[in-house]
C-alpha cells in the first residue's frame, strides 16, 4: 500500500484454481498486490497475479505468525502443484 515491494519465499497450501494461503512472520495488508510464481518438481512453473483477500493471526498468544490468503486475478489449473490431484473430465 505504500508502495514499496518485497520478496518472500513462502510454502504454499491451499492451492486452488482462486488463490493460495501461506503462513508468514507479519500480517499482510488487505488488498496488497501480489506476483505469485510457483514451480512443479518438473520444473514447470507459471506466474500468477492476485491480491492479499485475507490475513489471520494463527495464534493469538503469538505476535508472530499469520496465515495469508492470495486471491488470483484469474483462475489457474491448480493440478500440476497439488500432488494427487484429478484434473476434471472434459
């Protein structure tokens, strides 16, 4: 929001074809831009754009730790990152 950008390197959950959650040190401000590029053991990756939809603290006792909800600007095939996942029959 104040118009400086930073690089994370965060381990992805919750990979959907919307968006993706990640635990980080410090909340991330609602509606933060976001590049998230993301990289199969194949070495297969894609580049995605979002927004920061949501931050949660994970424990309220701890001033560290929040988990962070990216929402995509357009949906992607969330198949290739989450092992075992069936891709939908046409």
């Amino acid at each position: 929001p104040d118009g400086r950008s930073a690089t994370y390197l965060v381990q992805c959950h919750n990979v959907s074809a919307g968006g993706l959650g990640f635990i980080h040190a410090v909340p991330m401000p609602r509606g933060s831009r976001c590049t998230v590029a993301m990289q199969t053991e194949e070495g297969e990756g894609i580049i995605a754009s979002g927004r920061v939809a949501w931050t949660r603290q994970v424990d309220p006792a701890s001033p560290q730790g929040f988990e962070v909800g990216v929402q995509f600007d357009r949906h992607i095939d969330p198949s290739p990152f989450v092992p075992g996942m069936l891709t939908p029959s046409a």
